[in-house]
C-alpha cells in the first residue's frame, strides 16, 4: 500500500482513484447491459443494443486504460494532473450520456421498466461519486449533472411519483456528497501532515557527507560506532528475503581491566586503537565491525553461522596478539556470541540480545570461545528460575528504565501525552520482555520496589516535557492491591514539583477482578491527588459494564485488537458503539495498536480523537522524544 506523504497531493490522489475508478466503469457497464436487457422487448434495437454497445465499449477501454500497468513517468505531477483533468472531462460527458439514454428509454415500457429507470439513475449516481472519492470536483459535477437532467425531466413529465423519486435521489446525494467531502479533508490532512514529516526528515538528512560519516565513526578507534552499528543491523532487517541469512555477533575483550586500572586510560586507549586498526585490516568485505563502547565490539556477517564462527575466530585471533605501548608489550584475550538470522531472532533487539546472552555464557563457561546461541540457550535465558535469580541480584535503579510512546490528536497528529512502558535490560540475560519482569517482580517480592523505581523516572521525565503533555503510568494488578504501594507512590508525588494533573495512572482489566473493592479504594487516592485514571485494554473480555460505570475513571484506552477491525464494516460499528458507551460516561478514549494509514483514517472517522501506535510512533528514549518535540513541536517546548 502506498504510504501517506510519499507522493505529492495529486499524485496520491491519482493513485488512490487507480483502485477505485475501474469498478466505477465496471459498475456503469453492468448498469447499462441490464437496463438494455429489461427493455429490449419494448424499445427499438437501437436504443437497447447500439446505443447501450456503444457506452459499455467506452467504458471498457477506459478501465483497461486506468488498470494497465504505470512507469515512473506516469507519475510526474504534471501528467497526473492533465488526467486527472481529462478525468473530470470525460465524466461529465460519461454521466450525461447514460442519464439521458435511460430517460430516453423511460418513454417506454410500464410502470415496472418507469421504476427501473429510476433506480437506474440512483444506483449510477451514488456509485460514481463513491468511486470518485478522491477526486471530488468530478463527484459533484457528476451529481449536479445527472440529478440536473433527471430533475428537469421529473418535472417537465409533471408526475409527482417520478418528482419525489428525484428530489429524495438529490436529498441522498447530497448527505452522501457531505460525507465524501470530510472523508477527502481528512485524506488531505493526512497526507499533508505526513509531508511535513517527509520534509523535516529530509532536512535533517541534508547535513554533509563528512558530518554524516563522523556522526557513525568511533573517535577512538576509527572504526564505525554503535549507532551505524545498529542502523546498518535494521536496514539488512528491513531488506532481507525469505532465504537471506546472516550473523550479529559481540566480542569482549578479556583482561582489559586490570590494564587500563593499571596502566591508565591512556595506555588503554593506545591499547584499543591498536586492536581496532587490527580488526579493521582483518575484516572482510562483507563484514561489519564496530565498536559499541568501552572493550565491546560488535559484527555483521553477510552469511551464516559457519562463515561468521571463521571470521570471529580470525578476528579473535588477531586480537590475542601481543601489542608494545611505549615500554610495554600487553596482550589481551577476548570471548565472543554469534545470533543467527533468521532461525535466532528476526528484529534487532532479539538478535542482539541473544548475541549478547551467547557472549555472557562464553565469558562464564568457556572463557575464550566463540558461543553460537542455540535451543539450549534459549531454555536456559527464559526460564523462569533465570530470571527469578537475575531480578533478585538486579540492582533495579540501572537495569531497569522506560520507553515512551506518544498518544497524538487524530486531527493533526500532534502529541498530547506518551505512555511509559518498563525495559529490564538484565545484566546477566540481557532484554527481558516487560510481561515477564512483572511477573518475576511479584514472584520473588520486588513488585512494588519496580513500580517505584519506574515512578520515580517518569517522575523526573514529566519534569522535561512541556506543560502540555502529559504522562501516562501503568500499574499492575499487585500494585493497585497493595496499600503500602499506592500510599508509597502518594508520598513521591507529594514530595515532587510535578502538576498531578498531568498524570494518568493506567490499569488493565485484569487488574480489576483480583479485589475490586480495594482496587477501587486504591483509584480513588490515587484520583484525589488530581491524577486521572485510565482503564487500559478495554475490550479484552473481563470488565462489566458495571464496573466500569463504578469504577472512578477518566479515560478508556481501547485494546490494540479493536485497531485491526478498522477496515472491516461491522469492526467499525463495534468500535463506533464503544467509543459512544465511553461519551454517554464522559469518559475521553484512546484507540490503541494503530499500524496502518488506513485504520488512522478510519479511527478519526469513527470520532476517535486520540490515538497511539506503531504507524504513529514507536516507543523510543527520553532523549528521542525531547529531540522530536523540540523539531517538530517547538510551540509546545516553547509553551513550557
């Protein structure tokens, strides 16, 4: 599908209407075959064979015009435009034509074929201007043409059964043509607004190669650095085929400690820029290596695991060798972990945190090695005694961190809160996803110490954004149950300089079966202090619609589940029918898990004013999201 702010305007426009037009021809050829068909026993051969031949080979020439296949030079706006303007042109005469062959045709027949006729001219009218969505000029000179020439006609036979026929066809279009209308302003407003991004992205692309080059270059060692690391990892993701295979792996060096503490930095960097310039020499062209920071490398090998074992192990081998600074000669040792794409992991993150699991296993059992991740690895880093033990050794306040995810206006995509969502990045097993740091947190007792860990960040995060904005934090079932917990969090609102206001606890459904009196009791402090309290995954199945009724609440997030129903007719209505249960209770909502422009439209449609997902924003850092607002939303900064 085309994505929105790709093309300028009208060469959006002129794809969309290359989806729509040829039904609309499709639709006037069928129309046309069985009009002629109900009459071809009372009017001439002329009127129900030639004439009728005539226009459908017409059309068909024209939807086989509008399907061929297009070439980047079809593309050019101002071809585009000189279509779409022959487009309009061609309409009128189109329209006119088939309205005034049925009319001449309604001379004939009884009041069966009078009626026909009729529906003819309806049927024809509304399909044309659904089919001419996205170029409204020829909607509504096709409407006011047919309507035009059945009007006239309606009133010129003085049959008042054929004049209320035409004037509820006009009342129909015209609700129908207002409707049209917004949908293209909303089409409008979101491919403008999606341009601008284009624009702001490209010129911030328009810094100088040499400035480029330096932002992905390690200063140190020359070598490329973490951020052309992982940019590179993500580009080979987003490009590779169903047979593509490639390795990411880390190495480690192995005694670099003691020299740098004993040496100095200096000598440590004399150290690092001498196994850098090594590893530069030794890497072959179809593999990346890079410093990811401190004594840790990463690489890229375009082919599988036996390739990618033989260049670590050169690699590794190179670094082993012995190196003079000054005085000295030094030598380290290094271990390294392979991760395979795609049998490992298919995302960066995955294939990155399995790397890094190999290399920790390397480093505590075979010190030295290469370790490629495997099924045995993977039982052992998910297994819930691994991560019991590594969240009781886990010292919360470095491990564990946020992510925020915008939640933006519909109407102009402009952010008016972000969502905090917790990472464990454990220093034994690396990324652990949220779900399973939550439940190891109430398995071994650190429930509340992680809520409040996380509080305190979002805390200190609310303080950067601007006023505005406004921060959304999420509790689980065992925090909103545990008294000690909720009156811990009042304190350290209390104690902080940040506006209640613009916080929003958020709870799941789930949460509000273990104890709903406490849980109640629990949002209604938590709602004192001026907070708002959001019920996050609506939909899911466990709430009553009693509950929420009773339940304090400011805001329904609808589930992500919901956005995908979107484009189907009775996933709108449902959707349509919640967001009203959430207005008849004053209640603002949210619509999750939107991934595609079309769910978008559809959600701003369906009266959704608020949004969040993946098409709209990933989650991403603090820093990220102050840089963001700071491109792209300076009067919100400056409003702070």
């Amino acid at each position: 599908m085309i994505r929105a702010g790709q093309h300028p305007l009208p060469v959006a426009q002129y794809l969309r209407l290359r989806e729509q037009i040829p039904a609309l021809y499709g639709l006037l050829s069928v129309n046309a075959a069985i009009l002629a068909y109900t009459h071809r026993a009372l009017a001439p051969r002329f009127l129900v064979l030639t004439v009728p031949a005539i226009l459908i080979t017409a059309c068909t020439l024209r939807m086989l015009m509008w399907m061929r296949p297009i070439s980047s030079a079809d593309l050019e706006v101002n071809v585009v435009r000189r279509r779409m303007h022959g487009t309009v042109a061609l309409a009128i005469v189109m329209s006119v034509a088939y309205v005034s062959w049925a009319l001449v045709l309604d001379g004939y027949g009884g009041p069966y074929e009078h009626g026909h006729v009729a529906i003819f001219v309806a049927v024809t009218v509304l399909g044309c201007i659904f089919c001419l969505t996205f170029l409204p000029l020829a909607a509504l000179l096709v409407a006011l043409s047919v309507l035009g020439t059945f009007l006239a006609y309606s009133f010129a036979q003085a049959t008042e059964v054929l004049i209320a026929i035409a004037l509820n066809i006009s009342l129909v279009t015209a609700v129908v043509l207002k409707i049209l209308r917004d949908y293209y302003g909303s089409f409008i407003s979101l491919e403008t607004s999606q341009r601008d991004l284009q624009n702001e992205r490209r010129q911030a692309q328009s810094l100088s190669e040499d400035n480029a080059r330096l932002a992905q270059t390690d200063a140190l060692t020359g070598l490329p650095n973490r951020r052309y690391f992982f940019s590179t990892l993500e580009g080979l993701l987003s490009r590779a085929g169903p047979r593509d295979v490639f390795t990411v792996g880390l190495i480690d060096l192995d005694r670099f400690k003691p020299i740098n503490d004993t040496h100095g930095h200096a000598h440590g960097d004399r150290l690092l820029r001498a196994i850098g310039q090594r590893m530069i020499n030794q890497c072959p062209p179809d593999t990346v290596v890079a410093r990811l920071g401190g004594d840790e490398f990463g690489l890229i090998v375009l082919d599988g695991p036996a390739k990618a074992e033989s260049v670590t192990q050169a690699l590794c081998q190179a670094i082993r060798e012995q190196v003079r600074i000054g005085d000295m000669v030094v030598s380290v040792g290094c271990s390294a972990g392979l991760a395979v794409f795609p049998e490992t992991g298919t995302s960066a993150d995955l294939l990155f945190d399995r790397a890094d699991f190999a290399l920790y296993h390397a480093k505590k059992e075979k010190r030295g090695q290469c370790v490629r991740f495997s099924d045995k690895l993977e039982r052992l880093i998910r297994s819930e005694q691994a991560i019991d033990a590594a969240l009781q050794a886990a010292d919360l306040r470095s491990e564990v961190s946020l992510v925020f995810q915008p939640i933006v206006g519909t109407d102009n995509l402009q952010p008016i809160g972000a969502e905090c969502l917790a990472r464990w990045t454990s220093r034994s097993l690396g990324q652990i996803s949220p779900e399973l740091l939550i439940a190891a947190a109430e398995r071994v007792g650190r429930a509340r110490e992680v809520a409040l860990v996380l509080f305190d960040q979002a805390i200190a995060a609310l303080a950067h954004l601007p006023a505005p904005m406004r921060i959304s934090f999420n509790l689980s079932g065992h925090n909103l149950c545990d008294v000690d917990t909720i009156t811990a969090l009042l304190d350290r609102l209390a104690a902080s300089r940040c506006e209640p206001s613009r916080l929003l606890f958020e709870i799941t459904e789930t949460s509000l079966i273990t104890d709903m009196e406490i849980a109640d009791a629990a949002l209604r402090r938590l709602r004192d202090t001026g907070a708002s309290i959001a019920l996050d995954d609506f939909g899911t199945g466990y709430s009553s619609l009693s509950s929420l009724h009773k339940l304090p609440l400011d805001v329904v997030k609808i589930d992500r589940s919901f956005a995908a129903r979107l484009d189907e007719a009775s996933g709108r209505r449902l959707i349509t029918a919640i967001r009203n249960l959430a207005r008849s209770l004053s209640l603002e909502c949210v619509i999750e898990g939107i991934e595609t422009e079309s769910q978008l439209i559809s959600a701003r449609l369906a009266g959704f004013s608020l949004a969040q997902g993946y098409f709209i924003a990933r989650p991403m850092t603090l820093d990220i999201l102050l840089e963001q607002l700071r491109q792209k939303h300076a009067e919100l900064w400056n409003a702070a």
